[in-house]
C-alpha cells in the first residue's frame, strides 16, 4: 500500500509541476507501476500473503457466523 501512496503522490507531483518533480521523468513513475504491478500479480503469491488474507477474512466470517447463532 505504501507504494500505491507514493506511486498517486509522484504522479500528482509531477502532473502539477511541484517544485524538483516538475524535471522528474515521466519514466521514474512508470516503472514505480510496473514494480508495483510485479508486486501485487507475483510477489504476494509467492509468499502466501494472499491466501492468508483470504482465510483470515473466513475466519472472521467464521466467527462472527458462529457468535450470532449461539447468542440467541
């Protein structure tokens, strides 16, 4: 997430022509998004992350599924 912050901050730096970021290549922020594409269709699959997140966000169902019938 941090680099989705920095990838939206550059490019808005840059579009606006703020102070050192008027000069930055157009380049710099493209292959931020190229990063941040590898990132997210590779690195988090090869680390599990992604699975992860998707049972933990069972889990929680999970338990709140389970609350909600033996609270009656």
């Amino acid at each position: 997430m941090p680099l989705i912050i920095a990838i939206v901050l550059l490019s808005a730096l840059r579009y606006f022509e703020v102070g050192p970021f008027a000069e930055l290549s157009w380049w710099w922020i493209i292959g931020l998004f190229g990063v941040a594409f590898a990132w997210f269709e590779f690195g988090e699959r090869m680390l599990g992350l992604d699975k992860r997140k998707a049972h933990e966000e069972l889990e929680r169902a999970r338990k709140e599924r389970v609350t909600k019938t033996f609270k009656k």
